[in-house]
C-alpha cells in the first residue's frame, strides 16, 4: 500500500487539530498554519471504471469466441486481460452486492433478489454495516463516485418515495450521484428512471429515439467529463450497470437486422460453432470438451416448424441488442480516450452478471408477462409470427427461448440461477489498464470471482481495506486481489476456494475441483422441489475437465465426501444455511418475515405521488375493488388520466376523454376493453368512482366495471380476464399522468395529465380476494422475471 503519512485505516479519516504554536494577532510574523489540502488518494491511484451487462452467457461475446460482435470488447481485449474463469454468483441482485462490498453474497443479505427476502440473515437484503461497500471506501479516501443504471440491491420495502434510502446507490451505499433505475429490470424504452432519490422522467420518447443504454452512456460522459474538468487531479470510480441485456430485449431494429439469418440452423448447431472459435481464440482450454445438452432442453429439431421463424427472430434480436449495448460502451471509452485519461483508467468490463438467461420459457415470449398472467393462449406461434416485425420495438417485451440461452452459455452446463455449473456462474470479462497492465492481449485463466473486484480496486489505488468505517469495526474483504495475474499468466492462483449456492443449486471449487448438485431448474417452478438429502452430487477435475463434462462421483467417492464436507463449513461460514426452495412462504412477506409496503386493503393517494411501483399501492388484481376521486373540475372541462396502473403489456386506467369519465383494461397487452358514458363531467368540484365486481370461482377471472360522477351511474362493462400476479415488471403509477407506456391509446404518450385539480384518491380492496388461490408457481416465475 502507498504510504503518503494518512491513516486510512479507519474511515472516514479522522481530522487532526495543528498542534503548533499560536498567536494573538494573525498579522504575528509567527503566524503560521499548515494549508487546507484537499483529499485525495495516494499518487499514482487509477480511475476506475466498472461496466457490468446483464444477463450475458459466457458464449455470447466474439471477444471470447461467441457469435455477437463487441468490437469495444475485443478492443479492449487487445491490449488488456481476457478472464476465461471469472465467476459470478449465478443471479442479479447476488452478483451486484458481492461485486460491491467484495463479500460473498449471503454475508451482505443477498442469498437472492430482493422480493424474495426471509428473515434469515443470509437473505434479507440487508447488507450489515461491519461490510461496508467499496463506493463508500473510495469516497471515503477522496475518489469521485457515480452509478449509472441498475440498482437490484434496496430492499424491496424500501423502495417507495417514502424511504429510507441508506441503502439506496446514494445517498446510502458511497455513490455521491445515481442516475438509473430501482429493480431488476427496466422497458429500454420507457424507464422508471431516478436522478439520486428523485424520480425523472426519460429526456425522449422512443419516437424521437430514446434508449436507456445510450441515456445512460450520456450521463456517465457527462459526469465523467465535468469530474475531469472541475477537479482533474481527482480520480473518480464509476460504475456502469446496464439493464442491458436483460429482458426486455429492447433495440432498434437496425441491430438486430445485422444478423439476420444468423441462427437459421439453430441453438444445437450454434453451440457446435461457438464451441470451434473459443478454442480458436483460446477462451477454452486446448483439450475442452462440449458439454451435453439437458434433456429438460428440447432439440433444435424437435421445435415445431411453425415456432422456428419466431425463435429466430429472438436470438436476433437478442444479438443485435448485445452489439448495440457494447456499441454504447465503445462510445464511452472514446470518450476517455479523447479525455486523455484512459491510460490511467483501471477498467473492468464483465459480460454478464450471471449466466444466460433461462426465464423465457421453452417458446421465448413476445410480451414476458403472459404466461405469468395464465394468458398463453393468447400468444400462440401464429400472433407471434405476425409481430415478427416488431420485435425489439417499443410495442415488444421479448425474451429468447430456453434453448438460446443454453447455447449462449457454451460450452457449458446450464444457464442462470444454476449456480452449481459453470453456465450459470463463469462470465467473460476483461481487466484493461495500460498504466498497470505492461503485456496485454492474452488471457488469464486463474480462478477469479467478483468478490476479487473490489480487493483488486483497492491494491490498485494503493489504500487498505480498513478496519473501522463510520465507528464500526469492518468484516475483512472475502475476495482476493487480481493484480497478481497482471504480470503473469502462469502465476498461480491465489482464489483456491469459493463456494456456490442460488435457489439451492450449489457447489464448491477447491483447488481445481468442483463439487455440484442442481436441486431445481430455473424454468419449471414444481413446489419445492426434492429433499436436499437426495439431492445428487456431481465432482468434476478442473484441472483436466474444463468444462465440467466428465461426472467422477461414481469413481472418486472420498473426494466427493471431502468436497461436500467443505461446503458446509463454507455455507456455515457465510450465511447460507437454513436453504430454503419455498415457494408462496418466500412470495408471502408475513410468512417469509420482511416487512410489507402496502399494509392493509385502502390506500389514499395525492396528486404529485409518482413513481409508485406496483407494490406501492394496494393489490387489486383478483377481488373486488373501488377508486374514489374527489376532483375539481375548472371551467371548459378537463380531461387526462387520473390514476392508473401498468402500461402496454398490460394495466388498467381511470382518465376523463373528451370530458367524459373512462376506464380501460388492457389485459397482457392482446386484450383491451374500453368502458365509458355519460356526459363531459361539468365544472366543480365532484366526485368519480369506478367500481370492480370481480366474478370470483378462482383467479384472473373477469368482472363488471361500473363508473359513477358524484354517485350516479354513467357506463357499465364488462372485462372478461384480468392479470393475476402483475401488470408490469417496471412501469409505475403515476396520480394525475400516465408515465411510461401507455395503458391505451385514448391519451398522448406524453402530456396526457389530469388538467383539473385532483384533491385525493382513494383505494379500496374488497374482502372478496382469491388471491390465496394463485398458483404459487406463477408468482414465483413474476418474481424471477423482475432479477
């Protein structure tokens, strides 16, 4: 570490009084004080950069032998490091809160995402204060800070406009700016975006050529740009999170046509392919093995015939959206570049925070929460096909099929959240700083893991880990620092051992070997799965089996016994234990033990609330309910939407058009009934209510809407299907405008706010709910849709 005189190991540092002498009168020529330095971190610290894409299977990226071209990656790759056994944790929020405090992720809460937080220590997303994050650590020892994009890790109960937000990316966790999202995944197109804790709205529409990737990018060359210019002698970590290239797999179409016909023949012969030019450019070991495909994943040629134009179509559109997204890196790194300043920039560029993903389904999707809905009877390959040319649009919410995702994680095993084989944890990334980096261009197959990234920020910027921040007394880093590889391939490793465990998948790597069981598979949620006793081990030799293919428990039993021995001294070490695979008790916040958002069946709601996500307000979906306005009607009439909830992919609205009280249901984005009447409601003040009989006998079932102005009936109709577990994964609620999407198309896009005056609303839940009979499954597949 560089020593310039500083005590960092406590943070913040503690100030120090001038212990010399002094004077009466300042005009003393004794007068003497040391001048008021600002802080900064030792000479010679880097400027880092942290870029983490979403979802990305380690057999995707050209730069490591895969059939999407990242011309920024392969750049990148030329003069830096290629990390061809990296691992992440298998999932979204895990991976980020590991990434960020450089502890393994059940220490910091994060055993899952967020909405399905327990009590047990492991998994409440509550990241304890003895583990601090390393945005507070460089901020702490002087470094500029900022995140731009996703942010998976605040407690899902802490995510409304009421707070706390000490642990959202600032002010809570060390980032001084956060421009981005909350949640596990955003519309391309039609974001829920916060500036700090404050909500914004996007500064274009998608037909003016909006994308969150570009917004995002913008903002970082701004920030980066004004650091540089106002304090160019302090250095700055910024941590760029797409939401790319998550689902919504949302991109102009000009990208996805760059590869059409790409994948005409399929995920099986794409894994063949991609397999050849890994070993190719050297991304596998010499004498790797193509692993087998799952029987739980079809056959390119068992897929009907009449899906195959949609499947090829998903991936791509998937391909473009990947290229697009490192398109956008690029311009970032240009910037640096013209700055002058990447030279001195330590740049971490990690394809992916888990492998693949799976949660499209066997089919992929054109509209992703369908089938959570029960509605995919609605999207049969015949609708599919006929939206082939919108795929990738502002209308879509596409997802690939299971067996593109098991063919971007070639050449191995399965895909995210199966953190018990490689495909689920091994991403490609690249380590590029040319100020510390002397022989670029190859590849470093030490075992690294993302809990090294922030031990290796710190080495590189010469400051301890320290051992107190804020008063508290700091758990020791987990990971181990990486710049050991910079100089030299053959270096050993110094990552010997790391454990492995998401959704009760896990494993062990110990020196090369690797002790696995797979307990569910992310695409059938069928209860609990089989008891963990029975659960079947797998033991692999890394050290000659790169790719996890050749199983040795059969033959190396003592080894397997000693392996799994080390994974419960490792699980008890770090919170993993008690496992849990419930399904409805983890979706139930009562029963799992975390606090509620929303408590009770009314709600009261103001004008200016905005931004509220759907577990921000009172459920409604599955039983009766009412929303009462009291408004003000000003002179010439009003018109506007007064409340809603969801958007294209589905929703509801109340809104007055052409001066006449209006309801809409767009059910999964296919079915859409408009119920209105009466005349335009006249000047004053008065009350509009809409109520919902819901049918009952089950869930998702229709009912009778009836609108009222100051209790009389005005329209009646009915909605034959409603959603039952979610509208929307990422739209808000907005009181008085429609945000994001629009639920119809009745009102404008933008500017379609309520122009009289809304004095309260409330909403009321009835006590006929059937929401105890949802398939657990379903919510359990809404949830999993949200990492």
């Amino acid at each position: 570490m560089a020593d310039d005189g500083i005590q960092r190991g406590s943070l913040p540092i503690p100030d120090r009084r001038d212990a010399g002498f002094t004077t009466f009168d300042a005009k003393d020529p004794d007068t003497s004080y040391p001048p008021i330095t600002r802080l900064r971190p030792p000479a010679g610290a880097p400027n880092v950069l942290i870029v983490l894409l979403d979802d990305v299977g380690f057999g995707a990226s050209s730069a490591f032998g895969g059939p999407v071209h990242m011309p920024t990656a392969e750049r990148l790759a030329a003069t830096g490091l290629r990390y061809n056994r990296f691992h992440t944790t298998a999932l979204c929020s895990p991976t980020r809160a590991a990434l960020l405090s450089g502890r393994n992720h059940h220490a910091v809460g994060m055993g899952s995402i967020t909405e399905l937080a327990t009590s047990a220590p492991g998994y409440s997303s509550l990241r304890p204060n003895s583990m601090q994050p390393l945005a507070e650590i460089l901020r702490l020892n002087g470094y500029a800070t900022a995140h731009f994009g996703k942010c998976h890790e605040v407690p899902q109960w802490e995510t409304s406009p009421a707070g706390p937000f000490d642990r959202w990316p600032s002010p809570g966790n060390g980032f001084e700016k956060f421009y981005g999202f909350i949640g596990g995944e955003a519309s391309q197109y039609y974001p829920a975006l916060h500036e700090g804790t404050t909500p914004v709205d996007p500064p274009r529409t998608p037909e003016e050529g909006y994308h969150l990737t570009e917004d995002l990018t913008d903002h970082a060359i701004e920030w980066i740009r004004e650091q540089k210019a106002l304090a160019p002698d302090k250095p700055f970590f910024a941590y760029v999170a797409t939401g790319a290239t998550h689902t919504p797999h949302h991109v102009p179409p000009e990208w996805s046509a760059k590869y059409r016909g790409a994948f005409d023949d399929g995920w099986d012969a794409l894994r063949e392919s991609t397999f050849r030019r890994q070993k190719e450019v050297g991304a596998i070991g010499p004498d790797a093995e193509l692993t087998a495909r799952p029987d739980e994943i079809p056959a390119w040629d068992d897929m009907p015939d009449e899906l195959k134009p949609v499947l090829r179509r998903e991936a791509e559109n998937y391909a473009g959206f990947l290229e697009h997204t490192d398109h956008h890196v690029g311009r970032l790194l240009d910037d640096l570049e013209a700055q002058g300043i990447l030279q001195d920039t330590l740049v971490f560029y990690i394809i992916g925070d888990n492998g693949a993903s799976a949660e499209g389904g066997i089919d992929g999707t054109f509209k992703a929460m369908v089938s959570a809905n029960g509605g995919d009877d609605l999207q049969t390959a015949a609708v599919m096909t006929a939206e082939l040319d919108k795929w990738g649009g502002p209308e879509s919410y596409p997802h690939y099929a299971v067996g593109w995702a098991h063919a971007f994680c070639t050449p191995y095993q399965w895909t995210k959240q199966v953190a018990s084989h490689w495909g689920g944890t091994r991403n490609a990334t690249i380590v590029h700083w040319p100020a510390g980096i002397a022989d670029g261009g190859g590849f470093r197959s030490q075992f690294t893991h993302v809990i090294d990234v922030a031990p290796t920020v710190l080495e590189a910027a010469g400051l301890p880990a320290p051992a107190t921040v804020h008063g508290v007394t700091q758990e020791p880093l987990h990971g181990t620092s990486m710049t050991y590889t910079f100089a030299s391939a053959d270096a050993p490793e110094r990552h010997d051992t790391q454990y492995f465990e998401m959704m009760c998948n896990r494993g062990i790597y110990h020196r090369g070997w690797s002790a696995v069981t797979k307990h569910r598979t992310p695409w059938h949620f069928t209860g609990s799965g089989p008891a963990f006793e029975d659960d079947v081990w797998e033991l692999y030799d890394g050290n000659s089996d790169w790719t996890q293919s050749h199983d040795l428990a059969a033959e190396q039993p003592e080894k397997l016994a000693a392996l799994q021995r080390l994974f419960f001294i490792q699980a008890s070490r770090f919170d993993v234990f008690p496992l849990d695979d419930r399904l409805l008790e983890r979706l139930t916040p009562r029963i799992a033990g975390r606090p509620e958002l929303v408590e009770g069946d009314e709600q009261l709601l103001f004008a200016g609330m905005r931004s509220l996500s759907e577990d921000n307000v009172v459920n409604l979906k599955n039983r009766s309910h009412s929303v009462t306005a009291e408004v003000v009607i000003p002179d010439g009439g009003a018109e506007g939407v007064i409340l809603g909830q969801g958007g294209l992919t589905g929703g509801w609205v109340l809104y007055l058009k052409e001066g006449a009280l209006a309801y809409a249901y767009n059910f999964v984005g296919y079915q859409v009934t408009r119920i209105a009447g009466g005349e335009p409601v006249p000047p004053g003040e008065h009350q509009l209510r809409m109520e919902f009989a819901y049918d009952g006998g089950g869930v998702g079932k229709g009912g009778t809407v009836t609108l009222f102005v100051d209790g009389a009936e005005t329209a009646s109709g009915r909605v034959e299907r409603t959603h039952i577990t979610s509208f929307n994964l990422d739209e808000t609620n907005d009181v008085g405008r429609d945000t994001g999407s629009r639920v119809v198309t009745d009102y404008p896009a933008t500017g379609n706010d309520f122009t009289g005056t809304i004095k309260v609303i409330r909403v009321v839940g009835g006590d006929d709910g059937q929401g105890h009979l949802v398939d657990p499954e379903q919510l359990h597949l809404t949830a999993m849709l949200r990492q």
